[in-house]
C-alpha cells in the first residue's frame, strides 16, 4: 500500500517521531511512487522559492538513504537521473516556461 499523495505537508512530526496522515489516495502500487511524488513536491517548492537552492535535491537524499536504510526495493540510477534533472530544471540559467493565453 502507498500513500498515493506523498509530499512534506503529508507528515506530521510528534514527540514519537513521524506520522502520515490524509491517506484518502492510498492504494496498492509501487512505493516509489510515493518518492516521486515527494520529489516532484520538492523541486516544485524550490522552484517556486518556497525552498532555497539545492535544498530539493538534499533533501531527496535524505528521503532515498531513509527509503533504502529502512529495506525498499532498490531502485537503480534514482539518484544520478534525479540529480540531473534537479539540476537541469533548477539551473539559475534556465528560465521558466511562459505560459501563451
């Protein structure tokens, strides 16, 4: 089963560690699943200023070394392909899509 909705503001932090909560698009599915959609959440959030540079992309990690530390399947090349891309959509020199009306 997967949280289906996985982001930041999907945890809660208690005196006992943390929690997940909000599972109303919990479904059986593939867990990393779960950490694409945190990571899409992070690097939307860097991009957006909500977070400072760098700080999706480290946090990832964090997230992926936690995943793999607690026995999830490994998932080969997540790292080196997320960092690119990371990198290529939050490169200083890349300017944002404009949107056409």
């Amino acid at each position: 089963i997967i949280h289906g909705d996985f982001s930041a503001d999907q945890v809660v932090l208690t005196a006992s560690g943390a929690e997940l909560i909000d599972f109303d698009q919990a479904q059986i599915g593939e867990p990393t699943a779960d950490l694409a959609s945190f990571s899409a959440h992070l690097l939307r959030a860097e991009i957006e200023g909500r977070l400072g540079p760098g700080r999706a992309l480290s946090v990832f990690g964090d997230l992926f070394d936690a995943y793999q530390r607690a026995g999830g399947d490994p998932v080969v090349g997540v790292g080196p392909v997320v960092q690119d891309d990371a990198e290529q959509h939050l490169s200083p020199s890349t300017s944002a899509p404009r949107r056409s009306r």
